[in-house]
C-alpha cells in the first residue's frame, strides 16, 4: 500500500525527468498526482513544455499507473483508450 506523503520520484513509472516535471507543475506527492489526475498532470506537465512532444505512453500511463501501482503497461485497454480520449479533448 502506498503512503499519500511518497514523494513521486519514489512512485512505480515515476523516473527522474517525469518526477522533475511534476515537481514544476507543483505535484510532490502522491496525493497531489491522485488530487490532480493523471490527465491533468499530463496536460500541466506539456503546457510546461510546448516545445516537447511527450509520449503518452511515457507520461499519461505512467502516471495513471503511479497512481495505479501497477506498471503502465498493466493498465487495461479501455483504461487507456479513456485516458487517450480525456487527453485529446
């Protein structure tokens, strides 16, 4: 089970620069990312960074995942295809 206070960088997919975008945008903990949402901080985290393609699967899985504790790659289909879809709104 993971603490609300585990500092992102510390969370499952979570690697260096993903945590370092997060803390820009303000999220360093797990209940920040679980407070905004892994498409909110997808979208903060690319609006920080308009010059940067960020890959989905990098980024948006990898948070929901975080969030998840499972690897991104775990996350179901429809989960994914929800999350894809939120995005491109």
């Amino acid at each position: 089970m993971l603490s609300d206070t585990q500092p992102v960088g510390h969370l499952k997919n979570i690697g260096p620069t993903v945590a370092q975008r997060l803390l820009e945008i303000g999220v360093k903990t797990r209940k920040d990312l679980d407070a905004v949402g892994a498409v909110a901080a997808y979208r903060h985290m690319s609006a920080n960074h308009p010059g940067k393609h960020l890959p989905v699967c990098y980024y948006l899985y990898s948070l929901e995942g975080a969030l998840r504790d499972q690897h991104w790659n775990e996350i179901p289909e429809e989960v994914k295809r929800s999350l894809q879809k939120q995005v491109a709104k």
